[in-house]
C-alpha cells in the first residue's frame, strides 16, 4: 500500500509516541543471532538492525527530541545514545570500511556505505538535540572513542565527498568538532525539532499549549510525561 508523506508522518508519530522509550531499549539490548552465526555478523548487528533503522525514520518528529531531553527515568536511555552510537561506530567502523572497499558478493555495491550513512544520520540528529549539553557530560563522546571516531569520519568524508555519505560524516564531525557555523545551523535544527512554534503532530496546525493538542489524544497518555 502507498501512503502519501502526510500520512507517513502521522505513522511515524503514532509509533513514536507509543513506542519509542522500547525501541531504544531493543537497540540496547539487540536480540542474538543463532550460534552459528560469525562474528562479523555479530558486530555488525550492533548497529545494522531494524532499531536502528526506526530510529532514523522517526527521528525527524517531535516526540523524538522530546523523549531526548526528558528527565523521567522512562526516557533515560536517551541520554545514552551518543555514547552507545559511537563506541559501536569505533568497534565496527574498520569492518564496515574493509566491506565498502571490498563488497562482499552477497550484498549489493553500496550497501555498507548507506547502513553507515543511516548510523551517522542519527547520530548528528542525536548530537543537535545535545548541542546545549556541557562539554564535560556524560551524555557526549568520551575523549577516548572521539579521536577515533572523527578519524573515521574524516576518511569516508574524503573518500565519498561526492556522495551523501561523505556529506554526513562532514556534518556529524563538524558537531563533534564544535565548528561554529555549523553549529549555529545545528541551533536551528535543535528548535526545530523541539517545534517550539507549532504543533509537530501531522495535520495540527496548533501554536498554544504544545505539550499535546486536543487532535493528539491518541498519544496524550504517553506524551503526558514528556511535556
């Protein structure tokens, strides 16, 4: 069945509001693989798994920066997410890299480079809604997988600058970096994905009273704790 974007959203928003605190959790604690699975397949599923990937589609609504910054502890695997993000980006990135210059022959050519595309994505996303965070906190990179992770970055920025790949990891290391324009860009990012001006669900067009709309009911009880 194709939806059209409008009713995309509006799915997309629903399945946040409901379900967001578990999807995190599950990214957190990926269900094994059988035993005879290898070890790569093990590593890469750290980060290549369907948690990941829902994350990333929903991370443009509003419920997901406001599950970030919440403070109840129903939310507080958010707080972890950049560090989990990025020490799993350290202990598969050479893998991933091996894979994109040499492409297994079971996967197509582009494969590793748009798994790591979507990663990366959702970790400038989470960097943004962070961007106020005090550089010694907890939530942020520590020093001991930054330096390896901007020099993973730094590489496939190079090497793929004509791609949307190379694009992110320029984004994403400028973050981490503290580059000042790019950082005025990521303000505005930030306000926007806190819909500080109008309601972010789908079709309301409300701009008072933006802890939920009466056309949110459906998510009201979940929302409650995030306003």
């Amino acid at each position: 069945m194709n939806l059209t974007q409008f009713q995309q959203d509006a799915l997309f928003s629903q399945f946040a509001a409901l379900y967001l605190p578990a999807l995190v959790d599950r990214f957190f604690e990926v269900p094994p693989l059988p035993p005879n699975a290898s070890r790569d397949q093990v590593e890469e599923l750290k980060l290549n798994n369907a948690y990941a990937e829902m994350m990333g589609a929903i991370s443009h609504t509003p419920f997901f920066t406001k599950y970030l910054r919440s403070n109840k502890p129903v939310a507080a695997g958010g707080k972890l997410l950049i560090r989990t993000i990025a020490q799993r980006l350290v202990e598969v990135g050479p893998t991933w890299d091996r894979k994109m210059l040499h492409p297994p022959t079971d996967r197509p050519e582009d494969y590793y480079g748009g798994i790591a595309a979507t990663v990366i994505q959702l970790l400038s996303t989470v960097l943004a809604a962070f961007i106020k965070e005090p550089s010694n906190s907890p939530i942020h990179v520590s020093t001991e997988v930054k330096a390896p992770l901007i020099a993973l970055l730094r590489k496939w920025e190079r090497r793929y600058r004509v791609k949307d790949l190379g694009c992110i990891c320029n984004r994403a290391r400028n973050q981490l970096q503290g580059q000042a324009d790019l950082l005025r860009i990521t303000q505005e990012m930030r306000r926007s994905l806190k819909n500080w001006a109008v309601c972010g669900l789908p079709g309301c067009e409300s701009k008072a009273n933006l802890k939920v709309c009466s056309r949110s009911v459906t998510i009201l009880n979940f929302n409650f704790f995030l306003c």
